[in-house]
C-alpha cells in the first residue's frame, strides 16, 4: 500500500462521501438524516487517518481497518427508509415460488428438516467469514495480499449495501408465515433471529452482501491454497443454502450477490 492509497480506500471515500451527500439532499428523518452523516464522516475520517505522517507506514490498521468500514456501510444505507419496492419484492417473491415447491418435492420432509438445522448453523459463519479470512492470510504468512482481498471483498459488498437507500424490500421470512412455520425452531434459529434483530436494520438487501462477501472470500482464499479455497466455497455455499432456507434472503437476492463477488474477482485478477 502506498501513501497515495489503495483501491480499497478509495473506493471506501467514495461510498461514505456519497451516501452522504445523499443525505443531506432526500427528505428523511432529521435522526436518521444525522446518523447517516454521522457515519459518512466517521468513515471517511478513519481512512484519511492512513495519510497522517507516521500512520501512512503502519500497515496492520491499514489492512484491519475494512472491517470496521464494511459494518459501517451497512448501517450508513440502512438509515434511508425508501419505500418499498413492491414490482422488485413481487419478483423475487414468484421467482422463490417457483423454488421451493420443487425443494418440497424433491426431498423427504425429514431431511428437509435436518438441512434447516445445518442452515441455520451454517449461516452464523457469515459473521466471522470476512475476519476470519484475514487471519487465514496473516497465518500463511500472505499478508502483502491483504489489499488484494480487499480489492475483491469490498465493491461487491459496497453495491449491495448501495442499492438500500433506493430498492428496499422486506426479507422473506416477514412475508411467509406458513415456510416460516415450517422451519425448525432449535435454539439455533432463535439464536440467529435473535442476531439479526440485534446487529441489522432488518431490511433486505438486494442483492445480498452475505453472498457477496461470502463467495468473495472464498475466491480470495483460494489464491491461498486449493485445500483452504474448497474449505472456504463448501462454508460460502453452505451460508448461501443457509440463507435461503431460513428465509433470510430470496434466491435472487443470492445469486445476484454471488455473481457480483466473482466479477470482482475477475476484474481484479486481470
């Protein structure tokens, strides 16, 4: 990384400058108009403290500080209330439809019921999939591809939180009392909705930012190793199956944010 920034920084400036400008000009809540501001400027504080004299050189909080800048996207967009989608939902609402009849059919109830479980477990490894793929590069000693990693996680994961102020729609499992009826309720899925009503704003992403940092991921890591690379895609596809099953994002949602991951990763590999 050089003192003049990285790819990633400046993409990281551009997001948090936007969005907001974008406050300051739609009507919104005077709260939430302040706490998206709030958040451009906290973000695009702690990059531009990479060009203090001193800082530029200390590439441990260069190579960290995306995962403080990820969560804060997240929550900057979740602050705009746009209306909903209702042409975007109805969409993705008939394109499940036709999914998961042919789920219901092709496979027994029983293990239907297990896939659940092992979704449900599966799904709270998007939370410590972008972290932990940091410290699989520190420990294989490839911390020079850090910048890299980040040059592939971070744009697929800043679109999907872009679209937030524009295209909202609601998750699945808001909509669908009788799937959600059917879904095991262990512990795990408590613990889990739990999350989501602790850490999230509760809007659906379109496309989904768990998709796209999980495949992400596991592009990157694949540069690593081939055995580290297939670890890493079995546990992307399994948050991706987790996420659908549990309702927590349609499968559009995940597609679209898988196939933006592995553009990035084309695009940066060139």
């Amino acid at each position: 990384m050089t003192a003049a920034g990285s790819f990633p920084e400046w993409v990281s400036v551009f997001f948090f400058s936007f969005f907001s400008v974008v406050a300051c000009l739609r009507p919104m809540q005077p709260r939430q108009r302040v706490n998206a501001i709030v958040f451009g400027i906290i973000g695009i504080g702690l990059v531009l403290l990479l060009f203090l004299p001193g800082l530029s050189e200390v590439n441990t909080f260069r190579r960290l500080l995306p995962l403080i800048l990820i969560p804060m996207a997240y929550w900057q967009t979740g602050q705009f209330n746009a209306p909903l989608n209702q042409k975007l939902q109805a969409m993705l609402v008939r394109f499940d439809q036709h999914v998961l009849p042919m789920l219901e059919r092709g496979i027994p109830r029983r293990i239907r019921r297990w896939l659940h479980v092992y979704g449900e477990y599966a799904y709270i490894l998007c939370y410590p999939m972008v972290p932990s793929g940091i410290a699989v590069l520190y420990a294989a000693g490839a911390a020079g591809q850090i910048e890299e990693f980040w040059s592939v996680v971070l744009p697929p994961a800043y679109l999907c939180y872009a679209t937030l102020p524009f295209l909202r729609t609601l998750p699945p499992r808001a909509l669908e009392q009788r799937v959600e009826q059917q879904i095991p309720r262990r512990g795990i899925r408590k613990f889990n909705l739990f999350i989501v009503r602790l850490v999230t704003h509760q809007a659906n992403t379109f496309p989904s930012g768990h998709a796209a940092a999980a495949v992400a991921v596991a592009l990157g890591m694949g540069r690593v190793s081939n055995a580290i690379g297939i670890i890493y895609s079995v546990i992307a596809i399994s948050i991706i199956s987790g996420a659908f099953l549990g309702r927590y994002h349609y499968a559009l949602d995940l597609l679209l944010g898988a196939a933006l991951a592995v553009a990035s990763y084309v695009l940066v590999s060139k």
